[in-house]
C-alpha cells in the first residue's frame, strides 16, 4: 500500500504490534488529549462508529497510559476495528486476548489524569504524517499507513495492481527467476562497473 500511495503516508514512528500478524484497515478517528490526560479517549469511543480506527496522542508522546483494558472493551462494542496510540497502553495482555489490535509507543501502568478536554476529529500530525477524520488508516505488523480519504480509490485500486503483479513476480522467483534481472538491475549495476 504504501508504494501505491507514492511512498507517502507513512506515520514514520516506531509502534509496539500488540497483535503482531494483525493486519487492518478502516476509518480514522482522530483524539488529541491533554498532555498526560485521556479524557478525550471515552469522548471518542461515544462517538466511534464499526470500521473505525481510533488514533491518538498527546502534545508530547510520553510512557502515559491513554488505553487499558476496560476502555479497549468499550472500543470492541462500538465496532472499533485498531487502535493507534502515540503514547502507553497498560492491560497489554488482556488487550491482547480481548483481540483488539492495537499499536502503541509503550507499555507502562501509569496512568493518564482525567481533566483536561482536547479535539476530537480534527487533524492531528502523527511520525511526519497529518491524519484527518475519514482517512483511511491501515496497520500492520510493518507499521502505520494514512491515506488520504480523497485518494482511497485510487490508491487501493493501484495497490490491488500491484499485488496482482507481484502474485505473479513470487511465482516467477519460485521457478528460480531473479528480481535482479526481472527488474533490470543486472543492467543497471554491471553496465555501471
């Protein structure tokens, strides 16, 4: 997905899969809490609707709990799909065996203050990349992709193409061909020594 999104949309941080071969995609909603603070999180979850994929953070990304066990079992009720926290989430295991995927920045028990309201479904920049409300957000065990809502037709379409054609190119390389002369690069490497 990401190279039919022109190698961009890639929220370029590093997440802890806690569901490892989980892959998703659906509907971004965007959650800015307060600095240390996850009131905003049960805002979310009221107004989450199935096929979400609720992203959020803090003004700075901290080892401050915004996600545990009880607020993730809320998530699978509201039809929450994935969870992206730029922060900690504690209960990692019960999460993990409640089955909701979720990708975080940390594990750590401390937990979040209650106090102060931030922004729901507004922008929000996450790892060089903006995330609007609507976005399409897929996760895997590679990472975080947002895709613009604008462009999700077109670049599912090119990425359906290209999975297409690596089917192909994979059934190629069993047969004992090489991606360094499938793709050209024998000509390219031994014409430049």
């Amino acid at each position: 997905m990401f190279e039919a999104a022109g190698r961009t949309g890639l929220v370029d941080l590093d997440f802890i899969a806690h569901i490892p071969e989980a892959k998703v995609a659906g509907r971004a909603r965007t959650v800015l809490c307060g600095q240390d603070d996850n009131l905003m999180v049960p805002a979310a979850i009221a107004r989450a609707e199935p096929g979400d994929v609720l992203v959020m953070r803090m003004p700075e990304s901290r080892p401050i709990s915004l996600l545990g066990e009880l607020l993730a079992t809320q998530c699978l009720a509201r039809g929450v799909v994935a969870v992206v926290v730029d922060a900690a989430i504690r209960d990692a295991v019960a999460i993990r065996e409640l089955g909701l995927p979720v990708w975080s920045r940390f594990v750590r028990a401390r937990s979040a203050a209650k106090k102060i309201i931030g922004k729901l479904d507004e922008p929000l920049e996450l790892g060089g990349t903006t995330i609007a409300f609507g976005d399409l957000i897929v996760v895997d065990g590679d990472g975080v992709l947002a895709v613009p809502a604008a462009s999700v037709a077109e670049i599912v379409a090119r990425a359906a193409e290209r999975d297409a054609a690596e089917v192909v190119k994979r059934e190629r390389y069993r047969r004992g061909e090489l991606s360094y002369d499938l793709d050209g690069l024998r000509a390219l490497i031994e014409g430049a020594l």
